[in-house]
C-alpha cells in the first residue's frame, strides 16, 4: 500500500497520475487531501502539527499498517 501526501499548496489530484501507474503495477494506493486542501475543510488552528495528526488520524483509522510512504 502506498500512501501519497501532497504538498502545499497543492492537492491530492496532483497523485492522479502516478496512482493509474501504481495501479497497473499492482500496488494500491491512497492519497488523502489534508485538512483545508483541495475540497476537505479546515482543521483549525490549521498548523503543521494538526495536518500531521489528521493524517495519523486518516492512516490509523483505515488501518493503514505497513506502508510506503
């Protein structure tokens, strides 16, 4: 499983192109937006450290254990 995180200040769209070739390779793939990114919603206050939680948030709450990053 590969996990794609955008930078800022782009989106996940941006991994759009790379997850159609994960996929013929046979990997899955995910690449959430994070919070005030694309069309997700803030997570105020909006620092650093709560994008970082709201990933963890995200990867835990999939049971996202054995990644490539």
């Amino acid at each position: 499983m590969a996990l794609l995180v955008h930078g800022y200040p782009s989106s996940s769209f941006m991994w759009r192109r790379p997850m159609e070739a994960l996929a013929e390779a046979g990997w899955r793939a995910v690449a959430p937006d994070l919070p005030g990114f694309g069309e997700s919603e803030p997570d105020r206050p909006g620092t650093w450290e709560r994008k970082v939680e709201a990933l963890e948030r995200f990867r835990s709450g999939l049971g996202l254990d054995d990644l490539l990053l």
